[in-house]
C-alpha cells in the first residue's frame, strides 16, 4: 500500500536582484508570496509551487509583476535520488498598463543526486 503525507508551505519575503536581457537589466520587485504543497511517500514525493513578486502600489496595494510555476517529482531509493521538475515564470500585467517586463522563462531540468550516508 502505498500512503502519503500531505504537507504545505506559505512563504512571505523581501528580495533584491536582477537579470540581464541582452543589453536591457531588469530589477526584481521587492516583495513576493508563494505557496508550496507535497503529497510524499517513503520513496516518493510530488510537489507544485506558486510565487508570485510584487511591488508596492498604493497604501495598502500590491502590484504583481511576474508568476512563476514548479511541479515537479522525486523518486528516492537508498542514497540515490532522480528528480524530475518544470519551472516557468510568466509577466502579469494586472492593471492593463503594459508596465511590466514582457518576458517569460522556463526550464525542465533532470537531476540524479547520491548523497552520503552516515
């Protein structure tokens, strides 16, 4: 039988930072918010997040500038690890102002990781 253990995570936080396009540099805003839930197992482990960053507008407002997106599964035997995820960040433009940075970004990445044991 195979059970699961459900679990979730809210992350608030503050950031610094920026990405080069070309020529072009992109300041991240200053805040962003996520959320992160995993259904495990003893050798298993599906997981999807959410962030979304934000920079401050109005009093009590927020802008959202840019999503990103992770699903993702990891498979454990032993020591060894085979991980397999999607992450993509896609621009909002909440307000209709064409404002913010038009760019998207993605990967899909497949790690193999052996770790010590004690």
């Amino acid at each position: 039988m195979l059970g699961f253990f459900l679990w979730a995570s809210l992350t608030l936080g503050l950031q610094e930072g920026g990405v080069y396009i070309n020529t072009s540099q992109y300041e991240f805003p200053p805040y962003l918010i996520g959320i992160e839930a995993h259904a495990e197992s003893t050798w298993l482990d599906l997981y999807g997040g959410y962030r979304t960053h934000m920079e401050h507008w109005a009093s009590f407002g927020f802008n959202p500038l840019f999503e990103e997106y992770t699903i993702g599964a990891t498979v454990s035997y032993k020591a060894i690890s085979l991980n397999v995820e999607h992450q993509c960040a896609h621009p909002v433009d909440a307000y209709g102002t064409n404002d913010n940075p038009q760019f998207d970004s993605w990967h899909n990445r497949i790690e193999i990781t052996i770790r010590s044991t004690p």
